[in-house]
C-alpha cells in the first residue's frame, strides 16, 4: 500500500511541474500565433519569385 501512496504523490508532482512550465509558457508567449505555422508553407512568397525573375532577367 505504501508504493500506490509514492506513486500518487509522484504523479501528482510531476503533473504539477509540467503545469507551472505551461502556464511560464503562455506567459512568454509561446502559444499566442497558433495559426500561421501550420499554413506558412501553403503560403507563396511572391518577393522570392520577382526577385529570381528579375535576376534571371539581367
């Protein structure tokens, strides 16, 4: 019984020190832009393209 009383009490404080890196986390911002890094590569860079043109031109 006393090695479910050493499992609990370490669940709990890991959970607990994951909790406190979450919540530093969202106080830094890590979690503010949660959209565009999935579609950036969906996204064309058109200055990338004019400027390989204009020197493909030249």
């Amino acid at each position: 019984m006393d090695i479910l009383y050493l499992m609990i009490l370490c669940s709990v404080s890991l959970a607990v020190v994951f909790l406190i890196i979450f919540i530093i986390n969202v106080k830094n911002g890590q979690f503010e832009d949660d959209e565009s890094p999935a579609v950036r590569i969906l996204m064309e860079d058109d200055e990338v393209k004019e400027s390989s043109d204009e020197n493909n031109n030249k």
